[in-house]
C-alpha cells in the first residue's frame, strides 16, 4: 500500500520594499457576498522585475520568492503540491512592529516543472509565444542571469474555479491588509516564526498551526479579493510598459532584459 504524502504548508516572509499599494477592479467576497465589480486596493510586486506571487490575471503564479527554500520535490516527508497552501505577509512589518501583516493566501492547484531553467513549463506554452502579461511580467524572468533559474511554477486554486479551498487577497474593515500581532499566535507557533525571520526564511507550518492562522485572517477579514484583478492606476501600467519595453524571452536575447 503506497503511503499518501501530505501536502507542505509555508509562512513566507515578503520584502516589503518588493510591495506596492495598487488601485485595481476585481471580483471580490465582501462580508462574504459575491461582488464582481469591486473596486479598491491591493498589495503587489512593483514593476520593474518579475511580479511574484503573480495575481494580476485570469490564472496566479507563483515560481521563485523563497521557492527554493521550500521542499518542492516529491519525497517520503511532505512536500509543495496541489493542496499546499502558501501565506506571503511582510518580513520588514514582523521584524520592526512583531505583526504578520498578510497580502496573500496561495492555496496551490497545480505544480508544474520547468522544462529546462529559462524554459516555462509547458502548461503555459501558449502565454509564451502570446507573451502574455503572465509571460511578460513572471515566467520570462526566469534563468535570467544573476536571477532566479526556473524549476515549478504553481498554480493557485481559484474560487472562479469552484475550489473549496481558494487563494485570496485578505482585507481589513480599514481596507488594509490583514495584521496578526505576533503575540496572539499560539508559543509553539511564535518560536518557529522568530526563527525564520532571524534569516527571513520561509516558515513550515504544522497543519494545525496553517489551520490557527487561516482562522485569524478569516476573523480580521472583511473583503476577500479572490480574481479578474485589473490595475486602474495609469501610473503602474505606464512605467511596467517602459520597464519592459523591447523584452525577449528567457534565454533567447544577448543581453538581460
């Protein structure tokens, strides 16, 4: 009989200079009721540079913050799969104000190899040679000299989906981002934290301790912005554009984009 591998669970810790506040349209459950013109703000990369975790697009995609420091590999003891879920909140917040201030919850649909490190996997064979935004402003930074070689890229379980467990932007009544304070978490819970952000590695959480947080962000969240997210500031789009102007795919340009 063939033993059932768990799914892995990871606090990752994002730099928050990495972040910015974008206005965007988008479908959204406020106090749970389904709203699919909603409009506010959420936390993204800012352009230049890849966008990780990618959520600007009918799918989201996760392949190179902290993913190599996550168990990625099939294995005895659990590993990222379909399943997993992945919660981003900023490192610079926990460390200075000891609060986990969350932008992301990534519950993982797919996980998808690269075929080689700057070549996609072949589940997006069609957004590379579309060049998407997904392939412009993610997939295509990866195997990029001095950046991150491509080896997964996962796929969220989005509620547009149907999926039980879906991926979401959490927001406050404030429409800010979800803040936990440290203190509140269970000890264990508080030890494994202090330690990942001494090196601002990812934390790997026990099932219980994903299920203790996740009811935290559900108790503080008021809007969950859960897809069709497009950015309405001109500003963002204008300088993503320009900073991106003239890019090639990974590995078939001489010189970095």
């Amino acid at each position: 009989m063939v033993r059932s591998i768990s799914p892995a669970y990871y606090l990752v810790f994002h730099p928050e200079k990495k972040r910015t506040r974008l206005k965007v349209r988008a479908t959204a459950l406020v106090h749970g009721a389904l709203e699919a013109s909603w409009s506010g703000h959420v936390w993204v990369d800012r352009p230049p540079g890849n966008e990780d975790p990618w959520v600007l697009g009918p799918s989201w995609a996760y392949s190179y913050c902290h993913a190599t420091q996550l168990r990625r590999r099939p294995r005895r003891e659990a590993y990222v799969k379909p399943g997993s879920c992945i919660l981003f909140c900023s490192g610079c917040l926990a460390d200075r104000e000891q609060m986990l201030c969350f932008d992301t919850v990534f519950w993982i649909g797919g996980a998808h190899g690269w075929t080689k490190e700057d070549e996609p996997p072949r589940r997006y064979a069609g957004d590379v040679a579309a060049q998407s935004d997904l392939w412009k402003y993610h997939l295509r930074f990866g195997g990029q000299p001095g950046g991150h070689a491509g080896c997964y890229t996962y796929e969220a379980a989005l509620f547009s989906q149907g999926a039980d467990r879906y991926s979401r932007l959490p927001l406050g009544a404030d429409g800010m981002r979800v803040r936990i304070p440290i203190r509140e978490l269970p000890p264990e819970l508080i030890v494994r934290v202090q330690k990942g952000l001494d090196g601002k590695i990812p934390v790997m959480l026990p099932e219980a301790e994903l299920q203790r947080l996740l009811q935290l962000i559900d108790e503080r969240t008021v809007t969950a912005v859960v897809g069709d997210i497009v950015p309405q500031d001109p500003g963002f789009m204008a300088f993503r554009q320009e900073a991106d102007a003239g890019c090639q795919p990974c590995g078939r340009t001489a010189s970095p984009c």
